[in-house]
C-alpha cells in the first residue's frame, strides 16, 4: 500500500470532516468543564479533528447538529441493536416514568419476571440478577465465582473486552506471560495477583493457567468482538468446558457484545453450557441496563450460604439497579423489538453486508477479512482472520481505519469508532447496506489507484 498517498487521503477527509461539522466543532471547543471535553473520554477516539454532536435519532438513523443525516452501523457499538429509541421501548418507558411513575422505588415490579424467564427462554440459565451495566454484571458475577469456590482468581482471553473490571486487563505478553494491557488506568494492583491469561483458541495454554488450581472462573465471551471479531475454531468452545470441568473452574460467557449471534446469543446458538451468563448494552433497548444469569445449581449453593451478605454489603448489588424503568425497558425490547423474528432478518442483512465487503477487498486483491457473527460482521486488515486476541491486536492499522471511517462518515455511513464493526438493527435495510457496499467500494479505489 502507498503510505504517502494514504496519509494524502486521510488529510483529504479530515479536512472535509471539519468543514461539514462547524457547529460541532464548536461545540467541542467550548466544552471546558467536561474531562477531555466529552461526557466520557472514550468520546475522544474518534476519525476526525473532533467528534461529531448528536441531534437526533430514530431506528437506523442519525443526525447530527450540523444536519448531517447518516447510516448508522455503529448503534451506540452494539447498545442500540434494537435501534433508535423503538417504539415498544418508548411506550414503555413513558407509561412506567410518566403514567404509572416512579423509576426507582427499590421495589420488584412484575416484569422483573417476565424479564427472567424470557432469558431463561433465550439463554438456558435459571435464575437472574439485574445491573445497569454489563460491566457490572461481570463483576458481580466474578465476586459469585470467587466466593462458591473459594479461589482468588479470574482467567480471561487476551484482548477480550469485559468493561472496566479490573481482572481483565490482562495480556498475554511477548514471554507468553501474564501482562498488564497496555494503557490500563490507576491499576490497583498488580493484574497478575488476580488474573490470569490465555490466548483464544489455545486449548493447551488454558490448561496450564487451570492446572495452578487457584482459578474461580474463566469470564470469556464465545467469540471475541472488542479487538476485532475472532471466532473460535471447531472444538475449541467444548474443550473450554471440559477443562473447566475437571478442573472444578466456574464458566462465565460475557454475551453483551456476541448476543448479535442470535436471539440467545452464542450460547442457544452453538449450543454452550456456561455455570453463569453476563449481558448489558442491548437488552434495554438504549436504556441503562445489564443482567447476569446463574444455573439453579450455582443459584441454590450461593442462596444457601449463612456467611455470604447477599442483601447489603455483599458487593453484588446497587442502588439503581433492577429499577423499575430498566426493567420495563428490558421488557419492552426483549418482547417486541430483538425478537427471533427481527435476528433473522438482521442476520440476512449481516451477511449482504459482508458479502459486498468482501466484493470490495477482492476487486483490488487486498490480503484483508471478513468474520460475521450473526447480525455483526467486521473486516480485519489480515488474510486470513487472527486467530488470536494478540494476533487480531497487531493487525491494527489506525491510519488506514482512521482513513475508511471518514470517508464513509463525510458520505453519510457511520461505523463504530473503535474497529470496523457493522451492526444491523431492526429498522436497517437492504438500501443501508447497498449504499455501504457502494461507498466502501469507491473508498478502495481511490486508496489503491
């Protein structure tokens, strides 16, 4: 690839990005009470001088408040899978905080079970818990799995996403070793006093980490998504649950991200057996919410534990969590919006939409990827797909992606700002994704002539 004309073509449409966006812009430079001038600093990574301000949004569309109208891919990196502000999730939130009122009196409402059982229904496991984030659920899922088996600590793939939770800011390092991620902020200790690491898809690398014995569970989700989609090889996912099995080690699956794989995620889709399940983002159909779900088994040993504070200061609770919006918004979502019906339709379009990206890579004979997992699909600069979180990690190319991200963005398509991950949602067409293979298709060219 020609570096210089790359970066020629970058400078092109970050110039053109700061011309379409004055009122962005200028929002952004008056922004001096919030840290690094956005709600949250993540905000920041972004293609571009500066980010762009939401106005509106409904279904698969967006709109900024220059009135740039834009596909959106993105949907809030997997938070608005059911799409812009639905309606079932609207009616249900304006009947519970408007009609009914009250969003968070500390009491059980009566769709919490609704709630539950439909995750029963679509995951298998037995009994839930709710949070406000999947970040949340993790970590209150880890304190169960700590306190059932009395081991200290957690193994998590390299480069998987889990939120925030500190026990999985780990690496595989270049001696093979456990590693602080790159990056990770105001660790509070070591991450190798709690943690421990092995690559995806390396079966016998996870069975030395098991082997110490002193591992409470393996938190993983069934195909990683946060470093770039890297699916499991064939087997891999069964030789996790065995190993974990003998070696008496809890199963954790993280479905925030990978539930794009189906209405039950990967676990009802490929069929998995996890001790404990953990979801956020998309379940409140863009209203703060997140669950974790457990095995009766797991369930009955923790409830029948006199020594454990499950009510007050146990670490597995918060204030807000479980309100009666969240859980109205849940409702709402999981009955009328992500239903089976909506996934396969989503999936179809999935798969339209890689295949028009992989008619782009191979017009111009590019050594990139192409995974999907159900209504998610993504490109990778590698032939063939990582295998690996390391290996997925050092296919990053943030000029390049930095470079594809504007030119999509400046002709009105949004991709998520931290890969090149699509997402379809209920309200996405085959238009959208048409519309994406066309520009997707003139971006390559002016890269390649």
């Amino acid at each position: 690839m020609d570096r210089a004309r790359l970066q020629d073509l970058l400078d092109r449409e970050t110039a053109e990005a700061a011309r379409r966006g004055p009122r962005s812009r200028d929002a952004y430079g008056r922004a001096e009470h919030l840290f690094g001038r956005v709600p949250m600093t993540w905000m920041n990574k972004t293609a571009g001088p500066f980010p762009r301000y939401l106005a509106t949004a409904r279904g698969a569309r967006v709109t900024d408040i220059d009135g740039q109208e834009y596909i959106d891919f993105c949907l809030g990196d997997t938070g608005a899978m059911a799409g812009h502000s639905p309606a079932p999730v609207a009616e249900a939130v304006q009947r519970r905080f408007a009609d009914l009122g009250g969003a968070t009196a500390m009491l059980p409402t009566e769709d919490a079970e609704w709630v539950g059982a439909e995750l029963t229904r679509r995951f298998g496991l037995a009994r839930w818990s709710f949070s406000l984030t999947a970040t949340d659920a993790n970590r209150w899922a880890i304190r169960l799995a700590r306190a059932v088996t009395g081991r200290p600590k957690i193994l998590v793939n390299s480069y998987s996403y889990h939120g925030s939770v500190d026990e999985s800011l780990i690496v595989v390092g270049e001696d093979g070793a456990g590693a602080p991620r790159p990056g990770n902020v105001g660790a509070p200790c070591d991450v190798t006093l709690t943690s421990r690491v092995a690559e995806f898809n390396d079966l016998a690398q996870l069975e030395r980490a098991l082997a110490h014995g002193d591992v409470a569970a393996v938190l993983m989700e069934p195909a990683l998504t946060n470093i770039g989609i890297v699916l499991p090889e064939p087997g891999y996912l069964a030789g996790v649950r065995e190993l974990t099995r003998a070696h008496g080690t809890l199963l954790i699956n993280d479905e925030t991200h990978t539930f794009s794989a189906g209405p039950g995620g990967c676990t009802a889709a490929w069929g998995l057996e996890p001790d404990l399940l953990t979801i956020g983002k998309a379940i409140g159909g863009g209203v703060p919410a997140g669950a974790y779900g457990l095995s009766a088994d797991l369930a009955d040993r923790l409830l029948g534990r006199a020594d454990l504070d499950l009510v007050d200061m146990g670490g597995v609770g918060g204030t807000l969590a479980g309100n009666a919006l969240s859980v109205a918004a849940t409702r709402a979502t999981l009955e009328h919006v992500l239903t089976d019906a909506a996934f396969a339709r989503m999936t179809a379009l999935s798969e339209r939409f890689a295949a028009g990206v992989r008619a782009g890579i191979e017009a111009h004979a590019l050594p990139w990827s192409v995974s999907l997992l159900g209504a998610r699909s993504e490109y990778r600069f590698a032939d063939p797909a990582p295998r690996t979180g390391t290996a997925s990690a050092a296919a990053a190319d943030p000029a390049l992606e930095d470079y594809l991200h504007l030119y999509l963005a400046n002709r009105g398509i949004l991709l998520t700002p931290f890969h090149n991950m699509a997402l379809m949602c209920p309200d996405t067409t085959a238009r959208d994704v048409d519309t994406h293979t066309e520009v997707f298709a003139a971006a390559l060219t002016e890269l390649t002539a």
